[in-house]
DNA sequence: CTTGCTATTCACCGATCGGTGACAGATTGG
DNA sequence: CCAATCTGTCACCGATCGGTGAATAGCAAG
C-alpha cells in the first residue's frame, strides 16, 4: 500500500500528559486494585476485563498477560482475602474472658457482624456466592470460607459447644443469618420487614442475635 | 433503487414448521410462562428481553407491545407471586394444634424452609434480591415479602410474641438464616461448613432451626 | 374480493462484550 | 551500536445486547 500521507502530528502545545512510567508491578498491582475496587463498588454483575482496564487505567491486554485473564484476577482477590479477614476482624478476645461456648458465640457473631456491615468487597462476594455457581465464584468462596474458618478456630480455643447440640448445624444457621440480613440491609435496608438503617435498627438486631445465641448455648 | 432480482426462494421440500396461530393471549402467556422459567432455571444474570423471546419462541418485539419490555414483563411476574406463594405452602396447621408463639414459629420456619427449598423461581429472586439495587428488583422484591406476610399473618390467628422478646426482630433473624441456607445450597451443597446434600444434612438443619426457634420462644 | 385491523416477523441500529494479533517505545545485554 | 526483550497501546474481530421502524401474514367485516 503506498504511504499518501505520514505526516506526523505535533501538538502545539505540549498536554502535561502523566508520564506514564514503565512498570510491570505496579501495573499489576493497579489492575488488583481496580478489580478489588469495582467489586466491591459496582459489584459482580458488570465485573468483566473491559470494567476492571478502564479502572486500572491500561489496557486490557496487560490482563492476560499478568494475570492469564479474569479467572487468574480472581484468583489473585481470593489469595488477598486471607489478609483481608485477618486485618478486618479482630484476633483476640478484647480483653473479655470467654468462659463459655455462649460468650464465644456472641462475641464471634457480633464481631463477624459488624466486620461484614463494614466491608463492601466481602459482601459483594457472598452476594455472588449465592447468584452464580461457576469456577470463578467456587476459587473465591473457598478462599472466603476458609479464612474465616481459621479465624474461628483461633478465636476458640479450648472452648466446646455444650453436649446435644449440633454446633456446627446451629452456627451455620447463625452466620446464615447474618450474612443474609448484612446483604439485604445492603440493598434495601430491611429485612423481612425489619428496617435496618440507623443505629438503632442494628442495635435490634444485635440484641436479637444475642438472644438467639443465648437461648441455645445459654 | 432498481430492482435486479427479485427472485422468490421457494423451499422444494415443504418444511413441516408448526403452524404457529395468531392469538394473543396465548402469546402473552407463552411469554410470561418463558419469563418464569427462564428465571428459575438459569438465574438472573442473563436474565433479558433476548433470552425470553428465544425462550418464548416469538420475536421480542411483542414483549415490547404486550408487556412494555422486561420492566412491565418482571412486574406481571411479581402479580403472578401472591398465587404462586398461596398454591405453595399450606394455609392451615395441617391439623395441629398450635398452642403456643413457639409452636407456630416452629411450624412456619420448616414450612418455609421445605417452601423455599422446593421453589427455584423464589430462590432466584431471592438472590436477585441481594445482589441488585434497581427499580425491576425492588417490585419484585416488594410482591414477595407482601405474599410471605399476608401467609404468615394468616397463620399467625390469635398467637402473640411472649413479652421482653422483639419478635420481628428475631423472626427476621430466623427468615433470613433460612433464605441463606437454601441460596447457599443451591449452589453449592454447602453453607458454613455444614454440608446440605442429602435428606439426612437437611434433618441436622431443621433440627438446628428448631433448636434455634425453641431457644428463644420456648 | 377488497379493505382494514392485528398479530407476528424481519432487518437493522449503536453499544458493549471478551478476546487477539500487530505494533511502538523503553530497557537491557551483547 | 545493534538486537532482543519487555511494557504498554491500538485496532480490529465476531457475538450479543437492548431497542426500533418497517414489512408481512392471517383474520373479520363490508
């Protein structure tokens, strides 16, 4: 093809354009911040690799190349989300003497509580745990369930549920709840016709969370 | 524009395409019935006016003229919800007497629970519920917890709360563990550790709930 | 049969999606 | 200095999306 025309553009006036500096970690670390970012902000339905290279700023072949495409990405939130947990929710017992199964459960539920009321990104993740089941969202819930079940089990110690209850059927009912009316509030701020907007609304549902606990460990 | 060839295509072998007849009705119902169907098995997310049409097998240019697109098509899913919830779960004690707030707590929990489990329609709008803000969402969302208040109502008859417990607070509690629970093993066979596959897992979660509804209402 | 009316289909639009191949500029090793 | 390599950009692909205007096919009354 003959060339008809090369003349090449020349600005007049320089654009301050942000030099943008060749950097292959932190790009990537860009684009895992972008990704964390829209997550949690926009949540999964429009989460794609055109969303999170406009968030990063780059192209979105950088994404395959560094993270092998979307599913590499989320992977890599999910490797994030040990930290993530850890930083979040608390390790200790806050000075309190958990002498019971009871205190450890009230303690564990309102801590887990609020950690979720608090964070965006995880429960943009549980929201999608519940929507889709595809390879993507197993990698993440995995990484999810397993970091929080090693926080449980620090935070237990040598504490046992009481005999003739089924812990584990029972805490899963509880963290059930939790994360269903975290979400819910989320959207809609009810529950089941449970506003839960202000403090006050959640300072209900702390108090019937308590109750709950209370009437099966005591 | 002249017209060159406007030879006619004529199929030499007749091919026996079902005779689709012109009524209206029957369209609208094929639509809605599409609608229905599409979103209980497939979900929400590729939940569109493409999707039904093909499902439908019409063009989707009657979901335009007869429901005024997907919006219009989602509120007549949301009409259809009050009968759908009334044919689903039964309306009476089944026989028992319920003496006491704890009994029909109980009662309503497991029915719920059998309900939601046996209904993918209301398991996707559930999920669609948690994980979407938008006009469409929010009616739906709206004709649902009508639907499950006019039934719990219904039961309720005479039966008041013990005094020194918020009820709506707890039975929120206990609605959305139940929601959750079922969401989350629809996916993936699991909720919080505790497997729910079979009828044997399901038992240890009824029994959980049970446990759960007895320990605050006695 | 002709003339409407209505149900239905068809063809096309612009936008966005995930994905890929080719290219440009900076960096580095020989 | 040149050549290879790495980072980053760009243009393009086919598919699908929601949405719309126009044509077509069947029915009913005149």
């Amino acid at each position: 093809m003959a060339v008809a025309n090369t003349a090449v553009k020349i600005p007049l006036e320089m654009p301050v354009v942000e030099k943008r500096v060749r950097n292959r970690a932190a790009t990537e670390q860009a684009i895992l911040d972008a990704a964390k970012r829209l997550l949690a902000e926009e949540g999964f339905q429009n989460f794609g690799i055109n969303a999170v290279a406009r968030g990063a700023g780059c192209d979105k072949q950088l994404i395959y190349r560094y993270y092998g495409g979307l599913n590499g990405l989320v992977e890599a939130i999910g490797t994030d989300l040990g930290s993530w947990v850890a930083d979040r929710i608390p390790d200790d017992t806050g000075g309190m003497f958990l002498l019971t199964y009871g205190d450890l459960m009230e303690r564990l539920s309102l801590l887990f509580l609020d950690a979720l009321r608090a964070d965006p990104l995880m429960r943009r993740i549980v929201a999608w745990e519940v929507s889709e089941s595809s390879e993507q969202v197993r990698r993440l819930s995995e990484a999810r369930s397993k970091a929080l079940a090693g926080w449980i089990e620090r935070m237990r110690g040598s504490l046992v549920p009481p005999k003739g209850v089924d812990a584990q059927a029972v805490n899963a009912m509880i963290f059930a709840a939790i994360q269903h009316i975290v979400l819910a509030s989320a959207v809609s701020d009810q529950c089941a016709g449970l506003a839960l907007k202000n403090n006050r609304d959640w300072e209900k549902a702390a108090t019937a969370l308590k109750r709950i606990v209370r009437g099966v460990y005591g």
